[in-house]
C-alpha cells in the first residue's frame, strides 16, 4: 500500500467516524434521552444539563479528529515521521486526557447534584476513563517514536 493509499483511507475512516459521531451525538442521544423523560417525566429536569454534558464531552473527539486529519494529510505528502505529527499526535493524547478527567469530573458533579444514577458512576465512568487514558497513553507513545523517529530523519538528511 503506498503512502497516498494509506492517507486517503485513514481520512476515510476520520470521516467515517466523525459521521458516526455526529449521528451519536446529534441524533442518537438526544433521541434516547427524550425517549427517557417521555417514559420517566420525573427525569425530565435532567435531560438539558446531561445532553450539554455529553455534547461538551464530544467536543474534544471531533477536535482531535481535526488533528488526525492533519496527521493523514502529512502522511499523504510523505511526510509520515515529522515533528508535526508528533505535536498533534501530543495535542491528541492531552485532548483524550483532559476529556477523560471531565467525564469523570463531570459524572461526579451529577451525581452530587442528585441528576446521577451510582450506578453509572461505576460502571460506564470507568469504561470510558479506561478507553480514554488508553488512547491517551497509546497516542503519547506514538508520539515519543514518531519524535525520535523525525530526529533520526533529520540527521541522516544531513548526512552525505
């Protein structure tokens, strides 16, 4: 497979999963979430203040799909092992970070405020704390070799 191969199925699948976010996000969870308040009106006064939770939640997945994009693109140019790449490869890892602790934050906070249920705090909190400081972890790693990689580049670039 060559390098502009790769880059265009790798925006494929950035575009694919961007899609698939926004018909979650969009579409899905405001749809369940209502569906909720019909079948438990007591929930009603819970339904804005967790759909804002969820949208601010996804904001830094689309962000960072923004960042895949560029890393695709570079990919495409032949550009792979950059200093760039592993700077957005970074901002990705500090973006799934964050979004991690605000998910985490953020349930907490409900849960105090009497608009959570204990057992989503322990049971989807850790899932997706897991998955998230999992893609953190993996896109930090990624970046260090990508660095060290776009280091080794540059001096053999230099070399004769």
């Amino acid at each position: 497979m060559t390098q502009s191969n790769l880059s265009k199925w790798l925006k494929a699948i950035i575009i694919g999963t961007g899609l698939f976010g926004l018909a979650v996000f969009g579409l899905l969870v405001p749809r369940c979430g209502y569906e909720l308040t019909v079948l438990y009106p007591e929930f009603a006064d819970r339904f804005w203040p967790w759909l804002c939770f969820l949208w601010l939640c996804a904001v830094p997945c689309f962000v960072s799909l923004v960042f895949a994009w560029k890393i695709a693109a570079n990919i495409g140019k032949d550009h792979s092992f950059s200093f760039e790449n592993s700077s957005h490869l970074k901002v990705i890892s500090a973006l799934a970070a964050g979004d991690s602790a605000f998910f985490l934050l953020g349930n907490v906070a409900l849960l105090f405020l009497d608009m959570n249920h204990p057992g989503v705090l322990l049971v989807a909190v850790p899932l997706v704390v897991f998955v998230g400081a999992a893609v953190s972890v993996v896109c930090a790693a990624l970046s260090h070799l990508v660095y060290k990689s776009a280091v080794l580049q540059s001096e053999s670039d230099l070399t004769i």
